[in-house]
C-alpha cells in the first residue's frame, strides 16, 4: 500500500539543486510533524537534482519515518515536479512548499483551519524579503494573470498551499501550471479557494532558480495557454452507476 495513504496531510516538497539548505529543511520539517495537528509526512521529490540534494534527502528519509521521496529521471521543471508529487500522494489533503526556506512550515497550521471549507488553501507572503526588482517583476506578473484569468488571488507566487487531494488530481497540468492553481480549482465545480498571510524569510543558502525570463516572460505566456485550455475544460458528475 501507498505509505501516504496512512496520513492525512502530505506535504510535497519538490528538491532541485538544494544540498545547502537540505539539513535545515530536515530539522523543521521534523520538528512540525512531531507538533502538527494532523497526522502528516513530507515527500520529498527530487527534480533531477545534479548535485547531492537526493542522497541528503535519502539520509533524512532513513532517519525519519514520516519522510518519503520519489526521484524524476531528469530535471523536468517546477510543475512537472509538483505533479508527480500529487500523482502519487493519497492522502486526503496535499501541501505544497518550496525547499529554498523562505516560507515557515508551521504556517501550515494556519492554513489548516480553514482546509475543510476550501478547496484549496494558500498563503499570501506577509512583509516578503525580496529585492525591489524581483517584487515589480512579482507585481506585474500578478496583475497580468488576474487581467487574464480573473482568479483573484493576491500571490499565486507564494509556495504554502493546501489542495484538496480529490481536486489536485483533477487539476490539468502543462508547464507552468503552479502559477494558475487558483484558477484551475475554480474550474472544477464546487472548487474554491482561500488566503491567508504567511511568514517569509529572505534566501540563506542556495541559489534562487528564477530569473527575468521565468519570472516574468514565460508566466505571460503562460497566461495564454491557461485561457486556451480554459475554454475546453470538461467537468462531469456521475449521476448513477452499478460500478
């Protein structure tokens, strides 16, 4: 049986290139699920990762029973990496959060309480520690995507999420994806969403993998995918079956 059927929070945590920061991650990620207020494991997936990140995150998965981690074949990008993660967890909700630290993994507590009413629960990044240019390049992004997908989310930006894992498995993916999942549950009937302010910390190791282009360039094109596909959506509910 899928070990993450045994939880009823997953939260995934895709690994690329992050050796530096792979020690401290272990530490707090730890530390929260001894604390949580669910019962909760971590699954690591490394996205191809070219430097020790995957043997740190084995070491940590031998030391620590509620770890768990898959490994792509080859670096196959953020959204790739997020939907193996979901693809393969069975729990009844999916968390999300980046390996770079810049977000607390005890505000998930905060986004738990409101995890029965939405579909999906996601933080904003409170007093955000990011350089003026990277937070215009944020700020035009956003309100390119809400022009587009009138989602109404503040930061779609912000890793700390909660989805519903019935709904995450319904989401349809393409590369880019983690920028629209608000719009995507909205897609889906009854899919709602949430945010609420979280904890965020500058960069202390490792290095950021965004740049002008994927920070803001590809999330314009990005947009046009979304309302392509948006438009084609197919939603069903089975009214009987024998099954």
């Amino acid at each position: 049986m899928n070990k993450t059927a045994n939880y009823e929070l997953t939260i995934i945590i895709p690994v690329y290139n992050e050796q530096d920061n792979m020690e401290r991650l272990e530490n707090t990620l730890s530390n929260y699920i001894k604390e949580s207020s669910v019962k909760c494991c971590a699954l690591f997936v490394n996205d191809g990762s070219k430097d020790d990140s995957l043997n740190l995150i084995k070491k940590a998965c031998n030391e620590n029973n509620d770890f768990l981690y898959i490994s792509l074949s080859k670096n196959s990008g953020l959204s790739a990496a997020m939907k193996a993660g979901i693809d393969v967890a069975e729990s009844k909700y999916l968390g999300y959060m980046d390996a770079d630290m810049q977000t607390d993994v005890r505000d998930f507590e905060t986004l738990l309480k409101y995890a029965q009413q939405y579909k999906l629960v996601m933080g904003i990044r409170a007093n955000r520690k990011d350089s003026a240019f990277k937070l215009m390049q944020s700020k035009i992004a956003n309100s390119f995507r809400r022009m587009m997908t009138h989602d109404g989310a503040t930061d779609t930006g912000c890793p700390l999420k909660i989805i519903h894992s019935d709904y995450a498995k319904r989401i349809p993916f393409f590369t880019g994806m983690h920028r629209f999942l608000p719009a995507l549950i909205k897609l889906q009937d009854g899919g709602t969403f949430y945010e609420v302010p979280v904890r965020h910390y500058p960069r202390e190791a490792g290095v950021s993998k965004y740049n002008l282009w994927n920070r803001l360039i590809s999330p314009f094109k990005d947009c046009f995918a979304f309302r392509w596909m948006a438009h084609r959506y197919i939603n069903y509910n089975i009214g009987d079956s024998n099954l």
